[in-house]
RNA sequence: GCAGGUGUGCCGGAGUGGUCAAACGGGAUGGACUCAAAAUCCAUUAGCUUAGUGCUUACGCAGGUUCGAGUCCUGUCACCUGCACCA
C-alpha cells in the first residue's frame, strides 16, 4: 500500500523548506490570484473553504507553470461577531481565541497543498493591519466621506445592548425569547458609498471578466433611476407646544412617472420618517403613534413582508399643478432612506398605491390610457401601470407618457416646483458597530472641541479585558474611553464604536502587495506591479456587499492617488454552493458536516482535490458524494501503479496524438475554469495510455495532472529522475501537427466494429471464418441525402453547417455532391466523420485479421447492404 | 415583497440551434478473473423491437419561433440564494 499522506507530508515540507511560492516583483509577467480570505472560524476549514481555495490554487499552478510570476497570497478576515460571542462564553478574549482559530486553518490550509506564498500573511485583528483601516477611515473623514447620523438598530432591552440581524430571531432577542426586539435611533456612523454610487454603476458594463449575474445583482442593488423631484407643499398643523398657526414647508418627492403626476390622488411618508410627527395633527396622534410602534416591534428585515398598511396624518399637501388638497398618509411599504423618504401616490397606475387606495377609500383618477382604448375608473381591478396617452392632464393631454415625462419636468422646473434628478437605491455604508471585536474608530469626542480625529494610530483594543454578555465592552472600559483631547487636552472619550468587519476585507487585497509595510499602507509601486487582481474567486453571496465595498474602497483611494486603476479585479468567478450527501446545506446542526482533513486521512488530499473539482462546473452548486470522493482516490492509485509498469521509450503516433491533444483541450479547459472537463481529458489519457511512450510525453501526462494533484505529480516526476520541483517548471507546449482526428475516428471505427462482430457473433452462435463487410452508397450520402431534403424546403445552408470541416475534406466531399462546391467549407463534420471511416476501414483490414483471426473482405458499394451502416456478413 | 439563479435518464452532472437516447462519474444488473472476496476488466442500464446507425416516447409543465429545440422566446409551477449589524 502506497502511504499517500507521507508523500504529501514529504512534498509540502519541501514546497515550504524552498519557499516555492514565494514572489518577489520581477519582470516576469504577474498574475495575482485571490480568492476571498476566510473568516477564522473555530471549527475550522470545511469543505466550501476546500472547494473556494482548491479552484483558486489550480489556477495559481496553472499560471505559474505558464511562466506568469504568480502572487497567491494567504490570510484571515479575523474580526466578527462569532469570535466574541466564543469569547464571552469560553471567558477568554477574543484575540486568544481568533488567534487559535488561524493556527488550525494554517495546518489545515497546509494538509491541503496549495501553494501559497505564507509570507504575505495578512491577519485583519492585528494592530498593524487594523492601523490602515483607521488611516483610511480618517482619510475619508477629511474629505466628508464619512459622517455619523441617526440610523435605527435592532435593540433588545433586557441584553441593553444593539442586536445583529443575526441575534434576531422572529422578532425577539437570540437570549431572551420572550424580549420582543425594538428598533431605536442611534447616532452612528457612515461612509457616503452614494458619493461613487454614479461610477460604480457606470463602471459595471466595462467588468468584462465578471460573470452576468454578478453584474445584474450589483446593477439592481446600486439601482440608479433617472426621474423628477417634485415639491409639495404641505401644510403642517401647529405644533403641540407651539402657539404658531398652520405654516407650509415644502416636502420633496422622487418619481420616475411624472407623466402620472395628475393622477396623484395622496402621497404616503415613510412611518421611519424622521420628521413624520411634524405632519401629524393632534387628532391622529394617538393613531399615528400605535401604528409606528406596531412597526417598531418588528425586525427592519420583516417589515417589507408586511401588508401595506397606513394611517392619515391629518395633513394635506397642495398638488403642484392642480392647487388642489390632497391627503397625506403614512404608511409601512415607504423606505426612509430611499428618495426623500415620501412618495406621490397614483393609485390608477401603481398596483400598490392601488391597493392601498382600495383598502382606504381614497380616489381613484386615471390619467394614462392605452393606446386605443379608454379606462375607467369604475370597472379597474388593478392599476394600469404601462405607458400610454395622457388624459385629465389639462395642457399635457395627448401626450405620449415618454414625451409627457419631458414636458411635465421641464414645465415643473420652470415653475421652480421640481427638477430633474437622478435616485440611487445604494444607501451609504453603516459601518458603526456597538461591539468589541473589530477596528476601534478613531475618533476623540470633546467636550471642547468636538469631534476630534485621533492621528495617533493605530487606535488599539485593550488587552486585559474579560468580555460580557450585554453592553458593548469597549463602553465600560475607562482605559479605553477616557482619553485627552488631541486639540486642547482637556477630558475627553473615545468612540466605542468599532468598524464593521466589511471595512477589514474591502481593501485586503491591497496589503498583500506589500503586506508588511509599517511606515505606509503599501508601496504605491509594489502596486503598481501586482494589482489588480487578475483572479478573484468567492461565493456569490458576496455580490452585493462586500464585491460592492471594495469596489467603493478601490475607487476612493486611486481617487488618493494611490492606485492607478479603477476597479479591484479583472476576472470574478463565483463558486457554487457544496451541500452534503444527503441534499441539504452542509451544517454542524444538521450533523452532516464533512472535515476536509478527515477525507484526507482517509485517502489523500490529492483525491479531495480531486474530487471538488471533478463532478460539476465549479460555479454550480454540488453534492457531496463519499463514493465520488474514492473512485477519485482509485484514480490517483492508479496512476502510481501505471507508472511503475510504464516503459519509457517511444511513443506511437496514436500516443502522440492522445497527449498533443489532451494538452490542447485540457489548456484550453482550465483557462476557462471547466475543470471538470479538463479532469474528464486527463482521466482519459490515463486510461488509454500505451505501456511504451517517451519520456517527454509522459512527463506532458504528468504535469497535466499536477494543477489538480501536485503531490502526486512530484513524485512521480522525481521518480522519473528530476532533482528541480514540477510545480515551478513549466507546462507543456502541444504541436498541432501531431494532433491526429483521423486517429480517434479510426479507433471507435475499430472499437465499433470489433462490437459489431462480438454481437453478431454471439447471434449466430458460432465463431465464423470469414467476415465480410460491405458498405452501401447509401451509408456514405445518407446525411447528404437528408440535407438536401432541407433544401428543398428553402433551407439555410450557411445556418446548420457551423461546425466546418477542413479543405481537402470539404473537396472530396464537393465532388460527389457538386451542390456543395459553391460553399465547400460550410460542410457538416457528419459527413467528414464517414468519409473518414471508409478509408480508415480500408486501412485497417490487416489489424481486423490480427485481432480476429478471420479473413475479411470489404465490399465498396454494395447495392445489397443495409442503408445506414457497413452491413457485416459471415461466412 | 424585491432581486438573482436553477430544473436533463436510478443518482451526481456535461450540454448553449443539427454527429443527442444525451459526454464523464456513481449506483444497479450480468459476465471475465479468483477457492472466495476486494480490486481490475467487459457488457447492459427509457419503452418497443421483425435485431436494422429501426420505431416511439423523452431534458419541470403548457404554448410559441424554426426545415430542425435539451439549447431561443412567452407563460406557468417547483426549488435554491441574497436583501444592507453573520462573514
């Protein structure tokens, strides 16, 4: 028995002992491969993390074998909540806990081969990472970019302390079932994302190497509108305390249908509004107030899956046009962040203002009509949303809703009533959290002088602090709180708020060029050489945040004139989802987890490898299935087995064929991240290899192999007699003029036959002396016949025969059918493949007698013989 | 609710307009080898069949475009993912 660990113990201790894959910038080509670092969780590395970095270490191989100077770096995205939530339970800090989570993923990381350069270590808990946070975040404070404003969090009154979305749980505290969560007001801070929403928007056709549906999600989720902002005045009541009568302000709307603007029957403010109470009168009060508390009680995440409800504020607004009054409601389907947080209602021609129109009795008034055809409010069951012509729009009557949107605008602008404006759905960047484990925030609160930033960085956490559940730690930590100020020394405290952890990951890629780094956040020149990244690979939940973020970050500090580029990476691939074996998502809960270093004790990390790679497209999801896992692993035995049986000398022109051509396509396969295809190619050259083939092509074999399995195609190759590592050799070149089709034909031409004759024999029964095989002209026109019927139904040549043949093929071929000389190029592959098998069938008789031990006789067009196929006949 | 995706033989999955009853793998069944098993190798694995590169029915469901659809379009159903404090 082979002891495949030991060989991968013995390859990895010297990948590491020769620092392999450690770079320095050169004059080489780079290629910078990146996959999304992990979040060090305690339980370790599981497979989605094997499958993630398994893709990406098969590409770094590749490239660097193609003589690219490849940079694949290593590192852990150390803060989060899960560390301090271990923490509070195990009574220890999170810093000994996070800092035991990355040695077991480095080991486990190692067990798996892949060729990192550890070098460039990143850990984003550490001090001298999280000091260039802080830097940036300053750096964006001075130009505005990051702000604090009220914003609402979840709250739990009994914990005292803000709740993550994920502490939710049906509306009530994770600890305290019966705690019914709130939401409050805090003032937190932001960064303005909507500064760049425009050009990241923009910047989304030219990402030419990121998948589609990534490129959709972001477009949805940054979701620029080019629409009109009209003003309404409204009348708000008196206030309670104050003794001023009814005044006006003027309220803005967003709308991308001011064509309807006529049809505005009410408009809704958000019940999040913060000035919502300005507009309602003391007689709904009372049912304002239980109404946005009902609101209140649910998680911000549920309210959407709410019925849309509201309530009138007692205010009116003045329609812009018409003069007239119009109600004003506010209701839970309005977004307080998006717009000015107030939409015009236009029941006729929105679904949900109809319903809410119904459900509470306001008017209903068309103003778009279809083309030929007059709508009526009365027989209306739903809105009539589509575009059409004007109607009850005084001047704008008649007007096309496109051309109606123009004039309206432009006639409100002239009346200084609204303007054109365009709306992003992107809000800005909350990163202000009320926990411990993460960058604390830089900022000095005064008494004096305010908001003061503090320059002396890094900002550290506190050491000797033994977290609890409840309040945010840092908080209750005077060494941390009570500072001087900067500006005056006088009293001051510290922000307790720390960043979130998307701020720690939006520009990491960044610190691996030049990861250790104290006096700068990196060497503009270092970056220069290795950014952007050419591979990024992660999952594709990431689309709308994180792949957003640092998209955001990217843009900010070339905007620093730090980087000359404008977007992180060029290509994006976004692996698939891993489910376990018995269909559902792979969990601890579920019991259904599987330990990638278990599956390697049990076989080898080369078959792991193997395996993750070879049963689907690494975009799809896919099942675990431990049977897969072992026929993979049989495979790799297999090859160890085959080479010492293997005569090294020459190789047949069959076999030069096979590894010219399994070169080519598993190339061309893994420039394409089809993995699975490329792994069907090597797993065929395996099986059919020869037992005599030179030296040159066997290593070709090998190193075809190595991206996917580099522990065992090292040892081979030292077995082979080489004294310098396969991984940074270099990847073999295939000649076009060895690449035989004809070669492949003439096998499932002999493989076909020997078939045929096997059956036919078992029919008759009886081991026959002499075969004779005879091929109607039918067989070989068949295809043409049926295209020609195609043709007389007026049928495009030029749109079937894509798949094209080569010249001295396509003449023969013309010969025969003289309709064809006109486009002997376009001709079917079909037809090449039987032309090919007569001749080839004619050239093979010798080996037919040789393996059969019979006479055979080929009869050419045979009048007799079966239509579709050479008919075999015995005697 | 909004947005994105997926649906193929017993199973996992290739496949993007014609060489498709469908690559490759797994399972199952039969056979070879063996005292036996494992491993390995070969065959079969939609139905019918006169045994033919034959016919019929098949790529979620219902329509459509096309000479031709697993592949394109429309509708529909089911499932999965994300939704801003998990990372």
């Amino acid at each position: 028995m082979v002891n495949f660990n030991a060989i991968e113990q013995k390859w990895q201790n010297r990948w590491e002992e020769e620092k392999a894959f450690e770079v320095k910038e050169t004059k080489k080509k780079k290629f910078y491969a990146l996959e999304m670092f992990p979040y060090p969780s305690g339980t370790g590395l599981h497979i989605g993390h094997a499958f993630n970095f398994t893709i990406t270490d098969i590409i770094s191989r590749f490239k660097r074998l193609n003589g690219f100077n490849v940079l694949y770096p290593v590192g852990y995205d150390s803060f989060g909540l899960p560390a301090e939530n271990a923490a509070i339970k195990a009574k220890k800090h999170p810093k000994e806990y996070t800092e035991a989570a990355i040695k077991n993923f480095i080991k486990q990381q190692k067990k798996l081969g892949f060729s990192y350069d550890w070098s460039r270590l990143v850990s984003t808990s550490s001090p001298d990472y999280y000091k260039w946070d802080q830097w940036i975040f300053l750096e964006m404070y001075k130009k505005g970019l990051a702000y604090k404003k009220n914003a609402p969090v979840n709250w739990c009154s009994k914990c005292n302390t803000v709740l993550a979305n994920e502490q939710v749980h049906d509306g009530k505290c994770w600890r305290h079932e019966t705690t019914d969560v709130e939401v409050k007001n805090l003032n937190q801070w932001f960064l303005k994302t909507t500064a760049y929403a425009d050009e990241l928007y923009e910047g989304i056709k030219d990402l030419k190497g990121w998948p589609e549906d990534i490129k959709k999600l972001q477009k949805n989720w940054i979701g620029k509108s080019n629409g009109t902002e009209i003003n309404f005045e409204i009348e708000t009541p008196p206030h309670k305390e104050g003794t001023i009568g009814p005044t006006t302000t003027l309220y803005n709307v967003f709308t991308t249908r001011p064509d309807t603007l006529y049809g505005v029957t009410f408009l809704v403010i958000s019940a999040q509004h913060p000035k919502l109470m300005e507009l309602v009168t003391s007689e709904q009060e009372n049912k304002v107030k239980k109404f946005t508390k009902k609101l209140n009680s649910v998680s911000a995440e549920d309210i959407d899956k709410l019925e849309k409800e509201g309530v009138f504020t007692g205010s009116y607004a003045i329609h812009p046009l018409t003069n007239k009054k119009i109600p004003v409601y506010a209701g839970n389907f309005v977004l307080a962040s998006y717009g000015s947080g107030m939409v015009m209602a236009v029941p006729a021609h929105d679904q949900r203002d109809y319903e809410f129109a119904k459900k509470y009795n306001i008017p209903i008034k068309v103003v778009i009509s279809p083309e030929n055809k007059t709508l009526n409010e009365e027989d209306m069951t739903k809105a009539y949303q589509e575009r059409g012509i004007l109607v009850n729009s005084e001047q704008f009557n008649k007007l096309h809703s496109e051309k109606a949107k123009e004039k309206i605008t432009k006639y409100l602008e002239k009346q200084k009533k609204g303007k054109k404006t365009v709306n992003f759905r992107l809000k800005d960047w909350l990163i202000s959290r009320q926990r411990f484990w993460g960058t604390p925030i830089p900022i000095i609160h005064c008494e004096k002088c305010g908001e003061v930033p503090d320059e002396n960085l890094p900002v550290t956490l506190p050491e000797n602090i033994i977290l609890k559940a409840g309040k945010n730690p840092l908080e209750t930590c005077d060494d941390f709180v009570n500072v001087k100020c900067p500006k005056c020394n006088g009293n001051a405290k510290r922000e307790t708020d720390t960043m979130d952890t998307f701020t720690n990951s939006s520009w990491y890629y960044l610190r691996y060029a030049d990861s250790t780094n104290e006096k700068q956040i990196f060497d503009k020149k270092k970056i220069k050489y290795w950014c952007p990244v050419d591979f990024y690979i992660g999952g594709r939940e990431h689309a709308c945040m994180h792949l957003i973020y640092i998209r955001f970050y990217t843009k900010f500090l070339r905007d620093l004139k730090l980087l000359n580029f404008d977007e992180p990476s060029i290509n994006q691939f976004n692996q698939g989802m891993v489910h376990a074996e018995d269909g559902r998502k792979m969990s601890k809960s579920y019991g259904n987890a599987i330990d990638p270093l278990t599956v390697i004790k049990g076989s080898s990390a080369d078959a792991l490898r193997l395996f993750l790679v070879s049963v689907a497209n690494p975009d799809k999801d896919f099942s675990w299935n431990t049977r897969g896992l072992e026929s993979n692993h049989r495979f790799i035995s297999k090859i160890y087995d085959q080479f010492n049986d293997l005569k090294i000398g020459e190789s047949s022109k069959k076999t030069e064929h096979r590894i010219n051509n399994a070169i080519k396509k598993v190339t061309k396969y893994i420039e394409e991240i089809k993995y699975n295809l490329a792994i069907i190619e090597i797993k065929n050259l395996f099986n059919t290899l020869e037992n005599e083939i030179s030296k040159k092509d066997y290593e070709s074999a090998i190193k075809l192999l190595s991206p996917f399995c580099p522990h065992i195609a090292e040892e081979i190759w030292e077995k082979m007699g080489n004294k310098e590592l396969l991984s940074t050799n270099v990847w073999p070149k295939y000649e076009e003029n060895k690449i035989n089709i004809e070669l492949d034909a003439e096998d499932e031409l002999i493989f076909n036959t020997i078939k045929d004759i096997q059956n036919i024999s078992k029919f008759i029964k009886s081991k026959p002396k002499k075969v004779i095989i005879s091929v109607s002209e039918e067989w070989k026109y068949k295809t043409i016949k049926r295209i020609k019927k195609e043709m007389e139904t007026d049928f495009e040549i030029s749109r079937i025969m894509k798949k094209v043949m080569d010249k001295d093929h396509a003449k023969e071929i013309s010969k025969l059918v003289p309709q064809f000389i006109k486009n002997p190029k376009k001709l079917p592959e079909i037809l090449l493949s039987q032309e090919i098998e007569l001749k080839v069938l004619q050239k093979n008789i010798s080996e037919f007698k040789d393996k059969f031990d019979l006479e055979i006789e080929i009869k050419s067009n045979d009048p007799k013989a079966m239509p579709g196929k050479p008919a075999i006949l015995f005697e």
